[in-house]
C-alpha cells in the first residue's frame, strides 16, 4: 500500500525496498510468461507473479483526504457499489477504485487523447503524436477547465483526480499492472499524478470517434478519381423516410416561435440570440420546463492514433516491443456506415410492469478491457451534501456515470450521426492561406513532442481560420487536397490544396457539466436542462422515468451552414459563403415526450424527416434497418394488446435477422448455378429464416454470397484508396478513355487498413444494392472475366458468380464438406489488450489477449456483431454493453458488459461476463441498499 493507504493487516514495504528487487522480479516475470505458451504449470507460477497488481477488495484502507468512511462492496463480477457521506468522498473513491482495476488504460487513453503515446512507446509514435498534437485535445480540454465548467464540477473532478493519486502513491510500474512491467524492459517510463483535465480530454476522444460523416466526406473526394458524380450518387443514395421511420415522428416544428409542440399541445419558447444562443424550452405534452443554451464558435478537427513502440529488450523475444503498438485502435470504435448503436424505451400501456421499459447497447470496437466499467455511486442519505444515487455504465478515467439510471430516471444513448465536422479546402501561399480575396497568415503553435529512449521533437502546427490543417500530417488528406472537386472559379491547386478541419469539440464546451447533472436529475425538465449542456458529441439521448413517462432529445452544437451547403464534401475555405453561421438553437432541436405510439426507438436513423424540419441536421444518416426491425419486434409484441417484458427486450437485443438476406435469397435461388458443387451450397438458403445464429450453414452462405457481390459489382471498381491492404487489381489508368486495353493496364493494390475499407457492407450499402436491384442491367452488374470465371453483363450472372466464388471461398475456409459449415466459424471475435497486446511478442499477447469466440448476429442487424465486408469475416464491432432498465422495479434491471470489471491480466475478473454476453445473458443489476448488501462479495473500506 502507499503511505497514504495503510491495510488494516499491516503495512507493505516502502518505495525504496520494491526497488531493490525491482530487475530481479522483472526477469522472473519474463520466464514465467515464456513458460504459459509451453509449459503446463507456467500459468500457475504467472498467475502468481502478476497477482501483486491485483486490487484490494477487503479489509480497510486509510485514504487521505476523505471526510468520512467510505463502503466499497464489490459482487461476485467484481463490479463495484461505492457508499459515502459526501459528494467530495464519492467521487475520490471512485477515482481510487477504478484505478485499482483499471489505471494502465486510463494511462493510455490520456497519452493518445494528449499526443503523447510517445512518451510510453517510443519513437514509432512520433507521427501519432504529430497528428494528435496538431489536433490540440488537450489544449482544448485545459480551456474547457479553465473557463467553461462550474466550480462543482471542477471540485468533482478534483476529487476523482485525488483518488486516482491515492491509489498510485508510492507504486512502482509493476506494481499496478503486468504492462508496466513489460514496459520496464524497455524504458524507465514511470506513470505521472493524475489531473483533471486528463479525464476532460478522454471526452474529446470519446467525441472523435463519434464525429459524424467526415469519413464519407473524404471517400466521396476520393471517389471521384475513379467515378463520376452520377456513379458516386448511385453509392449514397437518400434516405428511405418511406420505409424506415425516422425518431421523431409525431408534433411539428414551429418556425415562428422555435418550439417543438407535442401530441397537440403546444409550447412556449424563449427567444433565440445570434450564433446558437437559446431561450427557453418549449412545453411538451403538457408539461412545461426551462432550458439553458450554450454559445460561442467551433472550430478544429480530429484524427486517430496508431502504432507504438519500446527500445531494445532484454532477449529476442522482447524484441517485438520495439513495433508493439503498430495500430492503436479507435479511442471508442471504428467509425463507419454498419458501426452505431440500439437504444429504445417502452411506455409503461405496453408493459408487463405497467412501468417504462428502457434499453440500451452500444456498437463499439470491441477492446480488452471493454471501454465501459459498471459501478454504483451512492449518498448514504441524498441531501444538498450528497446528491447522488445513481449506477450504470462509466468510463475509466472519468467521474460520474455515463448511462444508466438513478433512483427516478434512466438514459440511454447512441449516436446521433448529425454532421458537425467540415473538411475545408485552402489555397496555400507562402505563409499564408487564400480567404476572401486575401492571404491570412496562419496561426501557429510549436508542440514539443518527448520520446521514451530517443532525443525530443518540434513541430510546428498551422492553423486557418477553419481549424488545424490536418493535411501537414496525414497523407490520405493531402490525396484529398489533390482529388477533391472544385468548380472553375477555384484559385489554381498546384501541387494540392491544404485540407482543414473544423470540429465542434475543439471549441470548448460544458459536457462534463452534462454529466453530473444527468446523473442527479429527478424528472423530464431536469433531464432537459442537463441536455442542453451536452454540447459534444451529439448524442441521440432517451429518457424513461418511474413516474410512467418517455422521451428523446437531441442535444449538441449542431453548425448552421449558409444555403446550398450541406457539409457532404468538402467545402472551399477561401470562399467566405461555405463559413458556418452559428448553431442551431437548442431549443429548437427535436424532442418527443410521452408519444401517443407508446414507444421511441433510436439506432442510428433519421433524428426527423427533413419535410418537417428547417434545418439540415447531416446528409449521412445511417440508412435505418435496424431501427425499423426493433420498430417491427416491438409493433408485434404489442398488436391486439400485448404487453412486453424484461426478457422480450432482452430477446429484442439478441435479434438476428438479416434483411439484406431476406431481399437477395429469392433472386438467389432462382437462378441455377450450372455446378453441382454449387447448388448443393444454394440449397443452404432454402427455407432459411433469414437468421444468422452461429451454428447456421446457411448464414455463413449468405454472408459469403453477400461479400462477393459487393467485391464484383462495387469493390473492384473502387480507386485504391477504399479498397483493403493486399487487394491488388489490373486497372485502366486514371483518366484514359476509349476501349480496354489490356496491355496499359496497370496494377493497383488498396491501402486502407481491410476494417476500414469499402464497400463495408453496412446499411448504406442495403440501400444501393436494393435501388439497383429493379435495375438487372446496370453497368455496376457488370464485370469482367476472369481466368475461370466468365464475365457478367448483368444482375443475375453476376448473382451466379458471386454464388461460385463464395462456394469455393469458403471450400478452402471451412472445408468441402458443407455440414460442417457454421457461420460462427466465419464469424469470430478475439479481445485483444489495445496496447501491448496487439503487436507485442507472442508470449505476451498471450497472457494478455483472449477469444475466440464464435459469434451469431452480423452486419445491420439489431444483436450487430459487425464485420467489414471488404476486409473480412471477422468481428470488428461489437453490443459493447447491454442493459434493460426496469423502471417499475430498479432492482430487476438487467445488465452485462463485454469483458469484466478488471483491467489486470489472470484476475478473475479480466473477461467474466464475457462467455455470458456473447450467449446472450444479462446479469442481475442491484440498485437499493438491500438488493447492493445481499449481491456483496467483498467489501472495503476506505478510511480517512
């Protein structure tokens, strides 16, 4: 234990003893790992070596700075229920707690989110940091502390910070997880105090990854090498309003007086000022409340991390720690057309309980741990001394809960999608950029970036009046900068444009106000108001309370662009027309309270349907099929009166029914594959119900059939910049015309990272494919042959070649023999550590990582265990959590988490609850004091 945090059994040794055995305790450490991989009892001595790490979960520790007791009570998944006497001693102990189990990831996660993944991994992080520098999260997140946030907050965050550097008080690297230890071999990195603004910064990690369609802004600029406007239009098309319902559908927008009115009745609303500022709030249903607005300009851009590295190690085997981050995942998953999430609530005229059913599972690439801890904050007695009550899904590094619910109101959350990051061409002059007519000089900023077992690096960062020129550091951008399409008045490119980016989380913003004051809220008008303050990122957001009422809201600083402008590519920034106006005014973004359907589904769709709505809110929704299944599930479960239970949303959640199978399959069995071979796999499809368990021949089939189409009609054709690493194709080059010409072909081989390619396979790729599906000929059915396969000239014998290549794909996959077939085989998911254990030494990756597991589900349906159909079969996103909130009766609810609650390798906790999420079972969630005591596994207190 630190000094500070004394065990009721005795004190450990000091700092300087641990020290002295610190060389000798590493190389063990080393052996023992080398022994897991071959030696049978080598598990049990590692076990035994990294069990120092391991979290004290009983007896008492004394922790400074407490003002009184604090009860720990941990269940049998080693998820924690924290009990105190004031705000201050609950939010420390939740720092010290989620330390104890997860501190290396909340270490790494604030290097990224500050550019310095360096200082950890050496010198094959110094373009990382380069780009996240330029991005300036940190910066901004010191703005946000310094100006934007109230003085509780700040006070909270102050607490969770001290509690973190309880925990890390007097601890060596090995002695708070076997990763530090690793890292010992290679650099003398050390962990540094923990701060505020390093649990302010993962928000803006958090808010990157969520951004919207500033990926599809840059493909469509890319696109445009190979394809024409009508081509690249073919591959996004709108929006089926028609068939797939958007969130919002009943009241309408007042333009006149900037209320949404409900159900009929309508509201009042404050006035709206210039740039965003807002008024009031109108009522809704009935039931009037108040609502704060925020203000002020945005600007930035965002971008993501990859690779890391150590220095030479002890012996050949740590040699891989020199290369061991070589592509750091997404801080919160891979954003793309299939990845999003499921949220829905059921109003208590449909349920069993007579009470709101809510429901919740995010769609993130899956991570070990899982990016979600579920834990329990509760006042001992709610009072203006401690206000809170609440348990539910948290981040590490960061106070509060993020969703889940209180003693009166659940929340949860996907992701709105609406556009709030622009891409800007400029003109670069000297030191300068072109705007209205004028250069401006750039504003510029030197970031000096630390290396672990190398020499320091400047660099400095240039900014327009759009935000960080994102092209000084990434070349997919600069591509853009030479490829995007400009009309004639555009200044000469030269060798390209510049390309920037402004973001709404580079402004600094009041979120993490939004966070305490969801946590406390008490009913629709508090939740409202605590809205209004979660700025970045937007977020669909639903509401059910125990008071039998449902609601959505759309929260965020949403830009308003200038007419013509719908922020769908890339914008010219010298031109003054393309600047944002403001944003839209809070209380102006649609709401629903109480509709008279009884229920509010959100997963990704349309917020609300552009005919009864003035503003653009994104050109790039996700396209609707798993919002309108869960719409149909929850329309059959209740025709002729049904009610809905507890377990028929959990079943909901599991659902696997593809809809892109249900269109193609009668297509598919219609035509004859002219082999036998082949027709023996087309009989899988036969009676198939359309749904993708894992032990289904027919699903890995489909599946197989599916990626092929796309690859014949759409992949091929794609310019190498979309299409997967090691995919190489014969191609006319850019620009010629008349016929082929097979001898000027030339090869191009893809270069982006296969869970990132297209065509991904997602919604949107459902709705080209069913557009085109009245089109048999169509030149995107055609394809040229070869070497054994034939030609196509239209749907139907592309359909037919697809069904061959597929037949034999997963011949050399799965084997001949079509019984053995499943689509779980196919269809894997391995949890692998995010640092160390992604490109680390084999001995290491395997006592960090874990899996496979065979998984049922796929791509855009609602149980969305996602794999890119460019890339592969292989899970690439994952339901991160689930949860079914029982607002009848708290203590009924339901929960799981991807991993477990223990970020330590061996510890019982490390991957629990993982066999349990991927059978699809949810976890007994206690809430009151008795449901808490009688769950309680082991219990500790903290002592001041």
């Amino acid at each position: 234990m630190p000094p500070n945090t004394t065990a009721s059994t005795g004190q450990q040794p000091g700092k300087s003893g641990r020290r002295k055995g610190r060389k000798a305790r590493l190389i063990v450490l080393v052996l023992v790992l080398a022994l897991v991989g071959g030696v049978a009892y080598g598990s049990y001595w590692s076990i035994s070596t990294v069990r120092a790490s391991f979290p004290q979960t009983k007896g008492t520790l004394t922790l400074k700075g407490l003002s009184g007791p604090v009860e720990v009570k941990r269940d049998h998944y080693g998820i924690p229920q924290i009990y105190a006497s004031s705000d201050a001693d609950l939010f420390m102990a939740q720092g010290y707690v989620q330390a104890q189990d997860r501190f290396y990831e909340m270490d790494v996660r604030r290097h990224m989110a500050a550019g310095r993944l360096s200082e950890m991994f050496g010198k094959s992080q110094v373009d990382n940091d380069e780009f996240l520098r330029t991005l300036g999260w940190d910066r901004v997140a010191k703005q946000e502390y310094d100006t934007k946030l109230s003085a509780t907050t700040k006070k909270y965050l102050q607490a969770y910070a001290e509690g973190v550097n309880s925990y890390l008080q007097g601890k060596d690297g090995e002695d708070i997880s076997l990763e530090y230890a690793a890292l010992g071999f290679t650099n003398d990195y050390m962990p540094q105090k923990w701060t505020p603004v390093d649990s302010i910064s993962w928000l803006k990690a958090m808010a990157w990854d969520l951004r919207g369609n500033m990926q599809d802004e840059i493909d469509r600029a890319l696109l445009t090498s190979r394809l024409g406007p009508k081509q690249i239009a073919d591959l996004y098309p709108q929006y089926p309003y028609g068939r797939n319902k958007a969130i919002v559908q009943e009241g309408q927008y007042d333009e006149l007086t900037g209320a949404f009115e409900q159900g009929g009745t309508s509201g009042t609303s404050g006035t709206s000022g210039a740039n965003g500022t807002g008024g009031t709030a109108g009522a809704s249903a009935g039931t009037a409340g108040t609502q704060g607005t925020g203000s002020g300009t945005a600007s930035g851009s965002g971008g993501t991390a990859s690779g890391a590295s150590g220095t030479a190690g002890l012996d050949s085997q740590l040699g891989g720690l020199t290369n061991v981050l070589d592509d750091l995942p997404p801080a919160v998953g891979v954003n793309g057309d299939g990845i999003g999430s499921n949220s829905w609530v059921v109003g208590g005229e449909h349920t069993i309980t007579g009470k709101p059913l809510l429901a919740n599972d995010p769609h993130l690439s899956p991570s070990l741990p899982s990016v979600w801890y579920q834990m329990g904050l509760h006042c001992r007695s709610v009072s203006s001394a401690c206000q809170y009550d609440v348990s539910g899904y948290t981040f590490a590094g960061m106070p509060g809960v993020i969703i889940g619910h209180n003693q009166n109101i659940s929340w949860g959350m996907t992701n709105s999608g609406v556009d709030v990051t622009d891409l800007y061409l400029e003109k670069i002059t000297g030191n300068g950029y072109l705007y209205d007519g004028k250069v401006k000089p750039f504003e510029t900023r030197e970031e000096t970036i630390k290396v672990a077992g190398g020499s320091p690096k400047k660099i400095v960062v240039r900014e327009t009046n759009n935000g960080p020129l994102l092209s000084d550091r990434d070349e997919e951008l600069v591509k853009v900068g030479r490829k995007a399409t400009v009309d004639t008045a555009a200044p000469d490119r030269g060798d390209g444009y510049g390309v920037a980016l402004r973001w709404t989380a580079l402004q600094p913003g009041t979120t993490m106000d939004a966070v305490f004051a969801m946590n406390k809220a008490k009913n629709w008008t508090d939740f409202r108001k605590a809205a209004a303050q979660f700025e970045v990122p937007s977020q669909n957001l639903i509401y059910a309370d125990t008071e039998n009422h449902i609601g959505y809201t759309l929260p965020g600083k949403i830009p308003l662009r200038q007419k013509g402008d719908d922020g769908s590519i890339p914008a010219p920034g010298w031109d003054p027309k393309y600047r944002w106006s403001g944003y839209i005014p809070q209380d102006a973004l649609p709401y629903e309270y109480d509709p008279e359907r009884g229920y509010i589904v959100t997963a990704n769709q349309a917020v609300i349907d552009p005919d009864k709505y003035p503003y653009t809110l994104t050109a790039d929704w996700g396209y609707g099929a798993r919002s309108q299944r869960i719409t149909d599930l929850i329309q059959s479960k209740i025709k002729d009166g049904g009610k809905i239970s507890t377990d028929d949303m959990r079943q909901m959640q599991l659902d696997n029914s593809s809809e892109i199978a249900r269109l193609l399959v009668p297509t598919l069995l219609k035509i004859d594959p002219g082999n036998k071979d082949v027709r023996e796999a087309q009989k899988l499809l036969e009676g198939w119900d359309y749904t993708q368990d894992a032990d289904s021949a027919a699903a890995a089939y489909f599946n197989a059939v599916w990626r092929n189409v796309l690859k014949l009609a759409f992949g091929n054709k794609l310019p190498k910049e979309l299409r997967p690493k090691g995919q190489c194709l014969w191609v006319d080059p850019v620009n010629t015309t008349g016929p082929a010409d097979e001898a000027r072909k030339v090869r191009e081989c893809g270069q982006r990272d296969p869970d990132q390619a297209q065509p991904d396979g997602g919604d949107r790729w459902f709705e080209v494919v069913r557009k085109l599906m009245n089109q048999p000929d169509s030149d995107w059915w055609t394809t040229p042959e070869v070497r054994t396969r034939p030609a196509a000239h239209n749907r139907d014998q592309l359909f037919k070649r697809a069904m061959i290549d597929a037949r034999w794909e997963l011949t050399a996959k799965l084997g001949k023999d079509i019984d053995s077939w499943s689509w779980g085989r196919l269809h894997r998911l391995f949890l692998k550590n995010q640092t160390l254990g992604t490109a680390g030494p084999g001995f290491l990756q395997y006592a960090l990582n874990r899996g496979p597991w065979e998984l049922g589900g796929g791509e855009a349906t609602v149980n969305a265990t996602g794999w890119n159909a460019a890339g592969g079969y292989g899970v690439v996103w994952v339901p991160s959590m689930r949860m079914v909130v029982n607002l009848g009766d708290l203590d009924k609810s339901k929960w799981i988490n991807l991993t477990g609650a223990s970020g330590h390798a061996y510890n019982a906790h490390y991957v629990d609850q993982t066999d349990k999420w991927a059978a699809g079972e949810l976890l007994d969630w206690s809430f009151s004091d008795q449901a808490v005591e009688k769950s309680t596994a082991d219990k500790l207190v903290l002592r001041p």
